[in-house]
C-alpha cells in the first residue's frame, strides 16, 4: 500500500513514453521493458506528479467509472510491482 505523502518517481534507469494512451516503461540497464493499461498509465501519471493516494483513486474512479474499493486494490498492486521490478522508487 502506498502513502498519502507523494514522491514516487522513476528510477534513473528508466525511461517512460506514453503512446495511444499507454505508457511504455524502458529500463535501459537491464534491456527489459513494461507496458501500462490506461488505468495504470493514469495512476502512475498522477503519482509522478504528486498526487496523494486518494487523489489518484478519485481521478481514476471518475474517468473508468470504477468503485474505490477497486481502484484502491489495483493502485497497490501496481506500486507494489513497479517497486518489486526496480522500476520506482519512494
């Protein structure tokens, strides 16, 4: 689970391209590259850019019209595997 105090940012490895609403992340030490779905590559928008925890719940709620609850797990998940695979850090 993440904190409500932002900071989450790429690690300097790592090189990110958003294309047809997807975000592309590059790690360019180890060659290995992932791919977001629209609701990760907003999540992870809004989590570079500061936004808290529940600021990126509401705006991905609003925009795929899903319940919290969900959104929430999804988010967590999606720190959680971004930290695990080297890609963020914070």
């Amino acid at each position: 689970m993440i904190t409500d105090s932002p900071g989450v940012r790429l690690r300097e490895s790592v090189v990110a391209q958003v294309m047809d609403g997807q975000m592309v992340l590059l790690d360019v030490n180890g060659g290995q590259y992932y791919d977001l779905n629209a609701s990760g590559t907003l999540m992870l928008e809004r989590l570079l850019a500061g936004a808290t925890r529940e600021q990126v719940i509401a705006a991905v709620e609003d925009k795929f019209l899903a319940s919290s609850e969900r959104v929430a797990a999804d988010l967590d998940a999606l720190v959680l595997t971004l930290r695990q695979a080297g890609l963020i850090e914070g």
